[in-house]
C-alpha cells in the first residue's frame, strides 16, 4: 500500500482549484491488522478509507452532522424526512433511478438519522464503488425536491411513525421517557417528529434544510473493505470536488439540560398482557471519560444471562420475562435506558425495589474482580461480532468519527480493559440515583 | 482455504477476527414433537441450555460468560442448533463445556419447571408485537391442519401437557445419539478445527435421524380474510399469502427470480406501487419460502387502518397482473443482475458461508443450488418464470390476515374481490 504522503502528492498533481486538492490527516491502527487513513478535501469533505480484503465487497458511508438536535419545536422529524427524500430525483437522475442502478449493481443502499446524525450506505460489490461514488456526489448536491416526493414521503413517514411508536409500546413509551427526562435540550422531541409536524412540512423547509446541512464540509465519507484507496480517493476528488463548502455550519452547542433533583413518574396504558416498565437515568455523553465505567456498569447488571438483573428478575425471583439496559450513544449527556417486561399478574412497585436494591448494591461495593472480566470480555466479544462484515466496520468509523471526533472504537475497548472495580462503582453512584431518573410504567388498557 | 475435513465436520477458516463460531446441527426440530406437546422440541433444547450434570445452572452461565462466549440453542420446524461463539483464546474451554452439555446435561426438575413458566410468558409476550402475531396466524391458516401450521414454541395447552420425562426421553431419542454435523468457522485451521472436533465430540453413530415423511400440503380454496383484532390500532399489519413451492421443485429458480421481479427489491412494482407512488406503508414486500413440502408465499405490508382495505385491494390487483400477464423482459433481467450481483452478501462472513454448507447438509438443499447459484439465475428464462408463477402462485386461494381494530376495517374487508369468508380473532384467543 502506497504512503498517504506519496498517494496524495500523486492525486494532487496538477491540481489547482483549492476544493479539489487532498491533504492527508493522519493514520491510525484498526485493531492489530488493519489501518485507518483520514484524508480532507480543499471543499472540507473528510475522507476515511480502511482496506480489508477479506470478502469481494465494499462499504461507502457519508455521514452528515445533522440530526434532530438541529431542529426547532414546530419543525421536528425534519432530519428524518430528508433523509426519505435523499433517495428521490436530482437534476440528473429520475425518481426511482438511484435505487435501481444501485439494486441493478447488487447493492444495498439505505440510511439512518438520530439525534446527533444522518448516515447514508451502500455494501456493494466491490467492482460498484464507482458509480456508489457517482450517485453520492451527485444527491449531495442535485437533490430536486417538489411537492408530490415531499407529500408522498410526508405519508410514508406517517405510517412509519405509526408503525414503530405509535402502534409499538416500546416505541411509544420512548417517545414519553425523552420528552418528560428533558425540558429544554432537542433530545427531547422524537428523531421521527411529532405527527403534527410530519404533516406539516413544507417543500421550501425541505429545501432550507438541504442548503443549510448538506454540504461537504459536514460530512464524512467512509470507504471500508477490498478496494483501491488510490482509485476510490481520485473518484470521490472528481465526483465532490466541484461542490462548495457551505459557509455556516450549525456547531452551536444545544440549552443545557437542568439537572433533575427528583424523580419523574409517567403512566401510560396499552393493550397489552402484562405490564411494563422503561427508566431512564441521566447519563453523561458517550464521549466522557466516565462513560466506558458506567457501560461496564451495565453489562454487570443487564450483560446476558449471567447478569445480576437478568439472574435476579428472570430466573431466580421469575419477576420478568426480559431485562434490559443501554446507554444513548450521544454527543450531549443522554440516558441510561432500562426497560422491565414484567410477567402476567407481576407489580412494577415490586420490580422497582429490587433494581433499587441491586443498582445500590453495586454503588455500595461495585463489581466482582471476576465479575468485571467476564463483562469485558462480553463487551469485547460483542464489539468483534460488529466488526464482522466491511458494512460493520463503516458504520463503527463513521459513528467515532462524527460522534467522538478522533480514535477509533478500538480505543473505546482499550479503554474497558482499564475499568476497575472502583470506577464501576463510582459510576454507578454517581449516575444511577432514582433522583436522576424519569420511569414510564405501562399497564393494560382497562377493558 | 475451505474444504470438509469428514463428512461431519465442515470448516470455513478467517484469521480476519480474532473469533470462532461453533455449530452444533441436528436434523430434528419441531416437525418431531407429538401431536398435543408441540413445543418439546424447543423446551428440551432450553432444558439441555441450563448446562451439564455437576454444576449448576448459574454456574455454567458465569464460566461462559466469563470465556466471552455465547451459546444458544435455536429450535426450528427441521433443525435443532447449537451455537457457541467465543474469542478465539478461549475456544477450548468453551468445547470443554459445550460437549459436557451435549454428552451429559442435567435435565433438571427444578430447571424444566422453571423454563415451562418461561415459555407460558413468552407466548404471552408474543402478543406485543403485531407483526409476530400476524405471521403467526398467517402460518397457522395457511397449514391448517398439517406439520407446517404448528408453533414451535406450541400453545399454553400443549406446553402444559408436556412433563420432564417427555423431554428426557427426547434428548435420549435425538440429541443423545450424536447423530449431528459440527460445524465451525473462524479463526481456526482445518486441522485444528478437526482434532479439537474428534476429542469433544467422538462420532456416536453414522446416522443422522430426524428424516420425517411429512404429506403433502394442501392449498385451501378461495380467499379467506382473518381480522385479528386487537384494540386502539391505527395502523395494520396486512398479509397475503397462498403456497409456494418445495426445494426440489423444478419451478424454485424460475419462481425465486419471478417473485425478486415482483416483490423482493425496493424497485419492484409492490414497493413502488404501495410505498413511493402512494406512501401507504413504510415497507411491502413479498417472501418466498421453501421446504421438502410446497412452503408459504406472501406479501406484507403495514397500511394505515383507514386504507388498509384499498391496500389490500391493491396488492391483489398486482398480484393478478403479476401472475396473468408474467414479466417483462427488462424486470427478469433487472431480477437476475439483482440476485447475482448481491449474491456476494450471503458469504462475505465465515459463519454465512458454513450457514449455507449447513443447509445443504441438514436441509437437503441441492448442493448446485449453493455452488452454482449464478448459473441457475442466469438460466431462467423469461417463460419459465412466467410459467412457473402460474403453476405455483393460485391468485384465487388466498389467505389474508389483517392485524387491526376489527371494527374499523371489517367492512371494507367484506368487500374486496372473490372474499369468501371473513373471521373475527381477538389478539388474546389463544
């Protein structure tokens, strides 16, 4: 593999626009056998590129630093919709085109948006990354946006929204659970949008949007599996180069959320046989130094079977059917999310005690030597099994890149292996008081 | 390099990830449990789950989880499958374990009781999820009567009927005998693969049993409409669904691409017709499945209630084109670039390519059908899949299974085309 330094030299050569010459950012190790290469175009598009060849396939992210967070009471759900209407027409391709050229080449194209981000990708086959480059470049600036896409997508989205929060109690005691834990940071509107503003978009805020954050200074391509870097970065230098930077970026840091001094407490009903309960408790931002303790945390308490809520609630005690805990991967303190499915004729009071009892009992004495590697080694074992496939590997850069800003995930589990049991247990002290937290308890809809 | 080191070991290596994934394949699934005590086969496989004979359930749950492992034990209609995934360092303890497991379990009272009040909650849990519950009715309606139309997880009846010596004497009958394939894939050499295969788990047996006659499915005449009613929905889950083909029908490649043509890619007419020119539901989609009896094919989609009927009115309409006039030229070829082109995608992992070599063993798929899948796409021709639509896919045998409020979409149901029946379920009925 050539040297970043001499790749890019060649790249550059006879170049002159400012937008279109490459600078090389720096290089890292990905685990013990791969490499990760930054490199920046003049426009301000950051470019990662990481080779593996172990299967004839290729993954191209493109996040965007835009997701809800960027949106305004009134005009929620709007990073969401866009990103429905990055798959219509630009000026140069029909509706329906970029699906089928990418269907037609064996690709699997799709995207996500959430709080802090919008992330576009295609696995393809390795000999598509071209026209993968080709239909990018071009949605990134040629998107047409009319008012049949928009009115079309607008219902598209509806019945998704009634699909998976609406209809769905997890979904839905969610969208409650972030809306009463936060009164004045965007974390508290859904990604989805509220349905009133869904149906209320119209084309020219779907247009403002686009202007405002679709630019290549607010975005990073990844380009991960069996390809030419030499090739990739000299097509994505003659597809993107030609697009300007936009000149204000939206990097504004969001209200701060008040901390909250007393718990919270939200009934909701469902049709539903047996009842529910979702907690959350405020958690620092996924790239705080004490998040990687309090992860571990989690895996003590809800990490599989050997787990002491899973052994606890679903075993021993046979209090619920499932137990479950996740910390918000978010750029701004986010939550620590449990959710109890309790079994038939089971209390949530009682359900709640003993996750008090537990959860202090881990702040009083923390983790188990033993108990604290075999929830590295889960977490190690989990974090492998996401780096399986070349899309894997993408979708893991591409989230470091945009939510963390530098390193690698690697460094994220470097930096379980140095957990100790004292850290667990100030973690869990420190962020898993029922004063923090905000409950949804769930019951069934009275017949 | 790949290769089967003996006719019960198959290999597929990758030093990429410092990970092993072991398989464990029976040829006995739920298609074995007697009539009345369906979901022996899926209870015994969580029973023998709770680990061997001379330590406890807990502590057999600490030691995996401390050697990051995983182990599962997935009962399907034909297959039972162990599978245990580890860091690569710690693979030989994990075997250790694991063999102990299959060679001596516990088989617990206390475990059994414990894991039959599970299962009567899961079954209960599966409530929550409309999606589920409209695949579950689909299935039962569409086999009424027959093998393929049981749960595996059975019925709170049939789960009550079952007691330990029922699982005892499955685990004895086909666990035991060590009638199974080991498969394993990673970062293990062949070689390695083999001898740590031969010391955990010694040949038993040459057979592999579980083969079961299962008769003919039937298709059942008309179109029968089944509202599964559960309260407060303001969206469907709407499926459509009639018989598709066996494994070994002559008609399986020409109906794989026919149905990707129609129904399988985001740029088929289902898709475009329901999602992009309407938006009536985020996803629509048809499936095609196979088996050594003609499997199920359907369409689903999750229409708003207030046009779930004219969704469905919809779908028929394009299922009758599909079926009546076939396809054009340019959709079959689009189909099979589609098909060949992402072919890559089912084995770029070393645990996907082991998982097709696993069928071939275990499910009796057509070794050609793996090794020369772009061959047999690229052969359909646009009659044969014309064809092989209209011999399989009856437009006038259908049934349809709609999850929602029944009052608000009975009676537009009542009146789509060729309707000869409509039934009420409430979401509770077991």
């Amino acid at each position: 593999m050539a040297s970043p330094q001499s790749l890019i030299e060649r790249l550059n050569r006879g170049v002159t626009k400012r937008n279109a010459r490459w600078s090389f950012v720096n290089s890292q190790p990905f685990g013990t056998a791969l490499e990760l290469r930054r490199f920046r175009l003049g426009n301000g598009l950051s470019a990662v590129t990481l080779i593996d060849r172990a299967a004839p396939t290729v993954s191209y992210h493109t996040w965007f630093r835009v997701g809800s967070r960027h949106e305004r009471p009134g005009k929620t759900g709007l990073a969401h919709l866009f990103e429905h209407l990055m798959f219509n027409e630009t000026k140069i391709r029909g509706r329906g085109e970029f699906d089928r050229l990418m269907e037609r080449a064996g690709a699997e194209a799709n995207a996500a948006t959430w709080t802090d981000w919008t992330y576009y990708y295609e696995n393809a086959p390795k000999n598509a990354l071209p026209l993968v480059i080709e239909l990018e470049a071009d949605r990134m600036s040629n998107l047409v946006l009319r008012e049949p896409q928009v009115r079309s997508e607008k219902e598209v989205v509806a019945n998704e929204r009634k699909l998976r929060v609406d209809d769905d109690i997890e979904g839905r005691a969610l969208e409650q659970l972030y809306a009463t834990a936060f009164r004045r940071h965007p974390y508290r509107w859904p990604t989805i949008g509220w349905m009133k503003d869904i149906r209320g978009f119209t084309v020219e805020d779907c247009r403002r949007f686009y202007r405002t954050h679709y630019a290549p200074n607010n975005a990073t391509v990844v380009v991960a599996g069996d390809f030419d870097e030499r090739q990739a970065l000299s097509l994505i230098q003659e597809r993107y180069s030609h697009l300007s930077p936009a000149r204000q970026i939206d990097t504004k840091p969001r209200p701060k959320e008040p901390a909250q001094r007393s718990e919270r407490v939200l009934r909701i009903t469902a049709p539903t046989p047996t009842d529910k309960v979702l907690i959350g408790y405020h958690a620092p931002p996924f790239s705080d130094p004490h998040t990687p303790a309090l992860s571990v945390a989690n895996e003590v308490l809800f990490g599989g079977r050997s787990s002491r809520l899973y052994r606890l609630f679903c075993l021993d005690k046979e209090l619920a059917l499932s137990v479950r805990g996740a910390i918000s991967p978010f750029v701004d303190p986010g939550l620590f999310e449990v959710w109890i499915s309790l079994r038939e004729g089971k209390r949530q009071k009682d359900a709640i005690a003993l996750l008090d009892k537990e959860v202090a009992r881990l702040a009083a004495d923390g983790p188990s030597d033993i108990e604290l590697e075999k929830a590295i080694n889960q977490i190690e074992l989990s974090f492998l099994h996401s780096m399986e496939t070349a899309g894997g590997k993408a979708e893991q850069v591409g989230f470091y890149e945009t939510v963390v800003g530098s390193g690698t995930a690697f460094d994220r589990l470097d930096a379980y292996r140095r957990v100790t049991p004292a850290q667990v247990k100030r973690a869990a002290a420190k962020y898993l008081r029922p004063s923090r937290r905000t409950r949804v308890e769930i019951s069934e809809t009275a017949a | 390099m790949t290769r089967a080191t003996k006719a019960r070991l198959l290999v597929e290596s990758s030093n990429v990830l410092p990970l092993v994934d072991v398989e464990i394949a029976f040829r006995v699934g739920s298609l074995q449990d007697p009539i009345g005590k369906e979901g022996l086969a899926q209870l015994t496989g969580q029973l023998l789950r709770r680990g061997p004979h001379g330590i406890s359930a807990d502590s057999f749950e600490d030691r995996l989880a401390n050697l990051g492992a995983r182990l599962t034990v997935d009962t399907a209609m034909r297959t039972t499958r162990i599978r245990a995934t580890t860091l690569r360092r710690n693979l030989e303890p994990l075997l250790d374990l694991v063999a102990d497991m299959v060679w001596r379990p516990a088989l617990r009272a206390r475990d059994f009781a414990k894991l039959k009040r599970h299962a009567q909650a899961s079954l209960l849990s599966r409530l929550d999820d409309d999606q589920t519950l409209g695949a579950i009715h689909l299935r039962e309606r569409l086999f009424a009567g027959h093998p393929y139309g049981r749960s595996t997880s059975g019925s709170a009846d049939s789960l009550r009927r079952i007691n330990l010596r029922d699982a005892e004497r499955f685990y004895t009958r086909y666990l035991e005998t060590g009638a199974f394939i080991v498969g394993v894939s990673g970062d293990i050499s062949d070689s390695e693969a083999e001898s740590l295969v031969d010391a955990h788990f010694p040949r038993r047996t040459k057979k592999m049993n579980g083969k079961r006659d299962v008769p003919a499915t039937h298709i059942r005449r008309g179109r029968h409409v089944v509202i599964v009613d559960k309260p407060e929905r303001t969206q469907t889950q709407l499926y459509i669904g009639t018989l598709g083909a066996r494994t070994h029908d002559r008609n399986l490649f020409p109906l794989i691409v026919s149905n990707t043509a129609f129904g399988g890619t985001f740029t088929g007419p289902l898709m475009q017709e329901v999602r992009a020119v309407r938006g009536w539901s985020y996803g629509a989609y048809s499936r095609l499945t196979h088996s050594d009896q003609r499997d199920a094919w359907y369409m689903w989609s999750a229409p708003s209630a207030e046009y779930s009927a004219d969704c469905a009115a919809l779908e028929l309409e394009l299922l009758d084109r599909w079926v009546e006039n076939g396809l054009a030229k340019a959709s079959l070829k689009f189909a099979q670039q589609y098909l060949i082109n992402s072919h890559c995608f089912n084995r770029d992992t070393p645990s996907k390519r082991l998982e097709s070599r696993l069928d071939i063993e275990l499910l009796g798929v057509p070794r050609r059908y793996v090794e020369r899948h772009d061959e047999l796409v690229a052969q359909v021709t646009r009659k044969k899949a014309n064809d092989a639509t209209r011999a399989r896919i009856s437009p006038r045998d259908l049934v349809m299974v709609v999850v929602a409020t029944a009052k608000d979409v009975k009676n537009a149901f009542e009146k789509l085309p060729g309707v000869s029946s409509v039934e009420v379920v409430p979401y509770r009925q077991p």
